[in-house]
C-alpha cells in the first residue's frame, strides 16, 4: 500500500499541574520497524507502532498500573460486521475499510488501568461526546482489522472481549478480583498488570498501527486518564443489594523494592496521518 505519511509530536505536556515536574513521565512516540506483509507473505513492508514510554525521573523505585496491557488495540464494537476466523473473511474486512477513513481526523484515547481489560476509543476531533455513530463506525472497522491482525499472528483475539465466552467457555475476566491484588501475585501472578520502575529507568511497550495504515486519516493518541490512580476496581457481591457492585480496591503500597506511585505525571500527544491530504 503506497500512501503519503507524516507525524506531528506535541512536546510534553504536564496533566493535573503545568508548572511542576513529575516523578513519572508516559510518553508517546510513533516508531517504524520491518515486518512481513500480512496480505503478501513473502514481502517485506515498513509497519507503524505506537510506543509507549514509562520514564522513572526520581530517586524511588516505583510501581503503577499500566496504561494498556494487550499486545495489540483492542476497540469495542457491537453494530459492524464481524469477521470469522476464515481468512477469506479478513480479506474481506481489509478490502472494505481500506482507505475508508481517507482526510479525516480523529483523536484515540488509549484505555484505563482501572480495569483487569481495557479498550482504546477513536472519535471525531470535531465533536465533544465521543458517544457518536461516527465514533461508532470507526472503532467498528478498526476492531476488524485487528481481529484479523491478532488472527495472523495466531494470538487469541477473543479473549479482551467483554460481551463473548472464551474458547473454553469461561466469562472474560474484565476485573480485578480481591485475591489478585496482593504483593505476591502482583510480582508474580499479574505482573504484566503493572509498570515497574527503578530510580531513572524506562521501559516501553510498542502497539502496531497497522489497522489506521488500513483506513487511513490522521489520529491524534493521547492518554485518557489525568493521574495515576492507587486503586483498581473490582466486582464484589453485595449482600444487601444481591448483585456484584464495583469498589475500589486499593494497591499495596510496598510491592517488594517498589513504592506505589500515584498523583500526575508528564504525558503529551502524538499524530500520525496515513494518506493523501
């Protein structure tokens, strides 16, 4: 696919409190690395990703939940074609939303880490509610692609959905339990929950974007959360109302040689735009 690329970086921008620095920096940056073609096999193309970069610009070794956890975009659809696991199906998907977005521009909110699952969400720059049928079409046909990009890479695209059974028939774990946040299993059990830094390291996690290459536009990523919270949520059942209720669940504050950051920290924007303008 030949199109027209550029990126745009804001510089770094402090949420919550502008004057003052942040012991914790999450950075957003737009990479570019080799990878086969997932149509043509035998070529080789140049994919982009999204990185993410957790920065620990203090003394204190710390940890915090992670931003996004899976290791690709997962969007929540439930009006749009959804493409089976044959891969007539996802040429399908490819075929019909290539292109589909061309000239417009949207912001992407990258998940929450108050949850055991999260999600990213495109909408219109244009509009305030990100609720919008517009919203709607594009996490539609972003979701699947993705859900043909997760099949190609034989990972298991079902299993960050709320609204299905995975394969072995258990309910999707959406939330954290009670059992889940203690300082053993959070080193252990659900580490991959969580950021761990020691004082002035980095660590970066990488997403592809393939998916807005597919339908091209200009996406603006940006982080939706203002802070980093010291609690997760959790489904609990309550006696009195005879339903699960969601509390907060606070994190331990010690986690073997790591504190527990939480309070603002340093973030910016970045946009990329696929194709002619």
């Amino acid at each position: 696919m030949k199109v027209k690329l550029f990126f745009i970086s804001t510089l770094l921008l402090l949420q919550g409190n502008f004057l003052f620095p942040q012991c914790i920096s999450i950075e957003l940056s737009i990479i570019w690395e080799k990878e086969y073609d997932i149509i043509k096999k035998d070529s080789i193309v140049c994919i982009p990703k999204l990185n993410i970069i957790y920065r620990n610009n203090c003394n204190t070794n710390y940890y915090f939940s992670k931003i996004y956890r899976d290791s690709l975009p997962c969007f929540t659809c439930l009006i749009s074609y959804y493409p089976s696991e044959e891969k007539q199906d996802c040429y399908k998907a490819i075929s019909y939303n290539t292109k589909k977005y061309a000239n417009q521009n949207f912001n992407v909110t990258i998940g929450t880490s108050l949850y055991y699952s999260s999600f990213w969400y495109a909408y219109k720059d244009t509009i305030n509610a990100k609720k919008s049928p517009q919203s709607e079409y594009v996490n539609c046909s972003l979701e699947a692609l993705y859900h043909c990009i997760r099949y190609d890479y034989n990972l298991d695209f079902f299993w960050n959905y709320l609204h299905i059974l995975s394969e072995r028939g258990q309910p999707i774990k959406d939330r954290f339990e009670s059992s889940d946040i203690l300082p053993e299993k959070i080193l252990t059990t659900i580490k991959d929950q969580f950021v761990f830094l020691k004082s002035r390291e980095t660590l970066t996690d990488s997403y592809n974007l393939l998916g807005f290459q597919i339908i091209e536009g200009c996406f603006t990523f940006l982080i939706e959360q203002d802070d980093i919270k010291n609690y997760v949520l959790t489904n609990q059942y309550d006696s009195k109302m005879k339903k699960n209720v969601e509390h907060k669940l606070e994190l331990p504050a010690v986690v073997g040689e790591y504190q527990l950051y939480s309070g603002g920290f340093n973030t910016n924007k970045v946009t990329v735009c696929f194709g002619e303008k």
